[in-house]
C-alpha cells in the first residue's frame, strides 16, 4: 500500500510536466507555422498558402483528402502558395476535404499540420498539429 502512495504523487508530477512541455511545444508550434486554405468563389479556386517563419523546413508534402483523383504535391520551401480549381463549394461542404501537410522540419523532426478549406472573408479554422 505505501508502494502506491509513493507512485501515485511521482506519476501525477511526471504527467504535470509533461503536459506543460505539450503546451510549449505546441505554442511554439503556433508561432512558427502558419496554413491557410482559402476558396474564392469568383475564381473557383482554393489558394493554399504555407509559411515557417523559422524557414528551417527541409521539405512539405501537401495533401488534400476526399478528392475522387488523389491530390499530393512535395515542396522543398519554407513557403509556397498553391492554387487548386474547385468548381464550387462541395455539397456536403469543406469538412470532407481537409488539408493535410507533413513537414520535415529541422527542429522539430516530422510534424502534421491539418485545417480546413474556408471561403473568402470567414475566418479560417484552427491548425491542428501532430505527429505522423
């Protein structure tokens, strides 16, 4: 039973730091990584847009999910824009279609970054990071 009072506390504090060391992590994230997809109406197009402000990635695959024809595009860049026709807002809307980035970066190893398309003049949605 004193085996247990011992672990209980160590493992709490261990989960603690843990997660404050996700959260850094993950703000640092934030502040380097900037995606975008916006679709404009008028051009039937989305414009895909990367930006590393730490300019330390190695090489980005683009992927966009839930097309009939699989879209994959590899960029060596810590930025690009890339214009994808769409006819016009899918049916079911954008949630079927998420952008989805798998970084190389020299810092932070393999990391994935996946939001959503949005229209022109609402807000974009939040980049959710992860690890391949």
């Amino acid at each position: 039973m004193k085996k247990y009072f011992l672990i209980l506390p160590i493992a709490a504090i261990l989960i603690i730091i843990a997660s404050i060391g996700f959260s850094n992590d993950d703000k640092k994230l934030k502040e380097t990584f900037d995606l975008d997809a916006t679709f404009y109406p008028d051009e039937k197009k989305v414009h895909i847009q990367y930006r590393d402000s730490s300019k330390d990635t190695k090489s980005a695959t683009l992927e966009i999910l839930g097309m009939k024809e699989s879209y994959q595009k590899k960029f060596s860049d810590s930025e690009f824009l890339e214009v994808v026709e769409f006819d016009s807002e899918p049916k079911h809307g954008w949630k079927i279609h998420p952008i989805v980035l798998n970084v190389d970066h020299g810092e932070f190893g393999v990391i994935s970054l996946k939001t959503e398309i949005h229209e022109q003049g609402k807000p974009a949605p939040q980049i959710i990071f992860g690890r391949p």
